[in-house]
C-alpha cells in the first residue's frame, strides 16, 4: 500500500507518530494484572437481585452471602455457625489492631493556645467588671437626685 492510498481512521493511525521499532515504548511492562485481592473485592461488590419477603431489591454478592451465613447459623446449621463466629473473630482482631495503630490524637490546645485563652478571659473579666462599676455608679447618682415635683 502506497502513502499516497493509505487510509487514516481506527486502529489505522498515521504511520509518522506510531512506534518505531527497537523505540522504547511509554508503557514497558504492559496492562499491570490484578491480584487475588482485587478480584476478590471486585466480585464481591457485583449486585445481584435478590428476593426478600416478596419484595425484589439489589445487594452486593458480599451482602448476600452474609446475610445467607447469618441465616442459616440462625436454623442450627453448625458448619455456617463456626463460620460466622470465625468472620466475626477476624473482624474484632482487625478493629482492635486498627484501634491500637491509630496514633493518639494531639491536644485540643497547645500551651500557646491556653496563654491566649487565659488572656481573653482574664480581659473579659476586667471589662464586664469596669461595666458593672459604671452601671452602679450610674444607678447612684440617679437615686441620689431626688425626682423633680410632679405637676397637678
């Protein structure tokens, strides 16, 4: 096929910006592959539809499965109860060791914060006691002046 008759479109791109042989290419070691874990959780978040009380409604295939083991450790089915006390064992172990690595919160306030606050209250104080001093100072003066007659 000549450049002249070579026709541009999908999957056909323009044969100056394709690879060139022996050039590295910009993605060397390909589509990365999805481990075990991946595929887990990607399965396990599929819906499915699923029929409760008569009513159809769509849950995730991990929701599904649960609430099946939670039901059938519910009818005496000993295999499906080990099961879910091992889950819920797996679950309490994960929680406590997340709960032990999370660091501890730093203080609500530093030393800083707590010089500024006792400031402003210190502050404050002083300023409501100046107002109540000049509120009975002001009340005094109006008790000591004697009201003006009344005219009849």
């Amino acid at each position: 096929m000549s450049e002249k008759n070579y026709q541009i479109g999908y999957g056909k791109p323009p044969r100056h910006s394709r690879f060139r042989t022996g050039e590295p290419s910009a993605n060397p070691r390909g589509r990365p592959r999805k481990n075990m874990t991946a595929l887990l959780v990607e399965g396990l978040n599929k819906k499915v539809t699923v029929t409760e009380n008569g009513r159809r409604r769509k849950v995730t295939l991990r929701e599904a499965i649960t609430s099946q083991l939670i039901n059938q450790s519910a009818s005496a089915d000993l295999r499906a109860t080990k099961m879910l006390l091992d889950l819920i064992k797996d679950a309490e172990r994960q929680t406590a060791a997340a709960a032990a690595a999370a660091p501890e919160p730093p203080p609500p306030f530093t030393k800083a914060d707590e010089e500024v606050v006792e400031q402003l209250i210190e502050r404050l104080r002083h300023q409501i006691l100046t107002e109540m001093k000049a509120a009975e100072a002001s009340r005094e003066t109006t008790q000591a002046e004697p009201a003006p007659p009344a005219e009849e």
